[in-house]
C-alpha cells in the first residue's frame, strides 16, 4: 500500500519538537487552530478544518523519538490510516521522518494530501523556529478544493 | 515499491503549464536555474544543484496533459525511476498530479525529496500565477541537508 513520507529538519530540541507534536496548544499552532481532545495513550485528538476534519486515536508517545496516532473518524480514505513522526536530535537539529500510511489506492486525494503535509510541516519548522507557524486556517493553498 | 505523490492547482492555462514542465527557460524559473539540455522526445535535460544534479531522458511531451521524464544519471537512489507530471484544465484551474516513481526503498533521502517536490511545485505555481518562482538556489530549505 502507499504511504506519503516527508522529512523535515528543525533547528530546535527533540524535547521541543515532541511538545509541538503532543500538547494541544502547540498542535493548534502549526496544523490547525482547531485542535481538541486528550493527547495520551488512547486518548482521542480532534483537528477540524471548517465542516470536516479528523479523529485520531493516540497509540504510541515517545519522547525519546517517535509519536504515532490511528485515523478513527474522518474522510472514508483516511479512516484505519495512521500517522507516524519520528525524531531524533542530530547536533543543532531535530530530524523528523513524517508517515501517513495504510492509503488503500493512490487516489487523487492522497496526491492532494501529500503536498498538504508538506506545508504543514513546513508550518511546524517555522513555529519552532521563528515562534510562529501557519496552521489552518491560514495556511499556503495548493489547489481548487480551498 | 513506494511512489512519491503530489497535486498543485494553478490557476493557469493547460497551455501555461505544459511550457513551464518543458521549456529550459520556464523549467529554470521554478526547480533550479541552472537547467540546460534538450526537451524533445529521446533528449537529456540536466537539472543542475551545485556541484550535483539529475540528468532526465525525455520519454513523453503531450501538450493533452503528460510529460515524463526518467532518471539516467544522478544520485543512485535516483537512477531508473521516472517522473511524471499529469494535467488537465478545470474552469479557471490545469491541475498537476506528479509522481516520482521507482524508488527502491523508503530511505531518509526519498523522505527528504518528496517533501523538496512539493516546495519546488508551489514554486512552479508562484511562477505561473505571479510571474515569479523560486527555483534553487533560492527555493525554501527543509533540512540540514541544504
């Protein structure tokens, strides 16, 4: 099955960048200012994006380098998917390896989806880097469907 | 073996679009500056990085909504696999679905290039809606690799 990978670089610490990716209000600072739910083993996490959005439940929190969440409510193609970050700091950065995996067919929403990521961790980079990103709804656009 | 996708919106012309995937003046405004070489049916186009870079065979130019290219020199991870870009006008919008295909193995580089896909088409729409790209040596940087 297809996954979307992406790779981010940070200059920032693997503790920092474990807080952006965990504690809700630093979640609400780069993917969407929507952000609620309980960020713990089996907790649910809510990201809405307007109308829609999805429901992850939190399966793996490491702070020693990865964060893994499963896709429980949401668009058809997302729901079973999982959601994996995993870091680790090499000198002055912290590298993060990004996974959206379990896409059943490479549909031109997960074309859309794909490029989406991108700029959201491009959005979690500059909120660590420069104290502000750009979560939803302010985020680059990419195409029609915004 | 894992693909890497992507989709940008342009608002632009079918026409617009397809010179800016196969002109060397056009493909050296948004992926990198230095781009010389030959963008007929069996050309090489070089793509030029500094001291590396990608040479592509020209496999398909189709004004109706294809162009690929594959990899015959560059990076070892690189060679063999193909790119291409599918595009058809809707209303306002030539909407681009890329794909990098042929990887071998998901390693940290392919991570890496697919997130470096998605800033250098977001360059490719800027070139096409303003008038302005930001091809390499200026495109956003990612990671600690640049």
């Amino acid at each position: 099955m297809p996954d979307i990978l992406h790779k981010i670089g940070i200059k920032s610490s693997q503790a920092d960048v474990y807080k952006a990716l965990t504690a809700i209000e630093r979640l609400s600072g780069w993917w969407t200012t929507t952000t609620e739910g309980e960020s713990k083993i089996g907790g649910v996490l809510r990201f809405r994006f307007g109308n829609g959005g999805f429901d992850m439940k939190v399966l793996q929190l490491d702070p020693a380098g990865r964060v893994l969440w499963q896709v429980i409510d949401g668009p058809e193609e997302w729901i079973g998917t999982t959601i994996s970050f995993d870091f680790d700091q090499r000198g002055d950065w912290t590298i993060v390896l990004f996974k959206h995996a379990g896409w059943k067919e490479p549909v031109e929403f997960m074309h859309h989806c794909s490029t989406k990521w991108a700029v959201f961790l491009l959005s979690l980079k500059s909120l660590l880097e420069t104290g502000g990103g750009a979560p939803w709804p302010n985020e680059i656009k990419i195409d029609s469907w915004e």
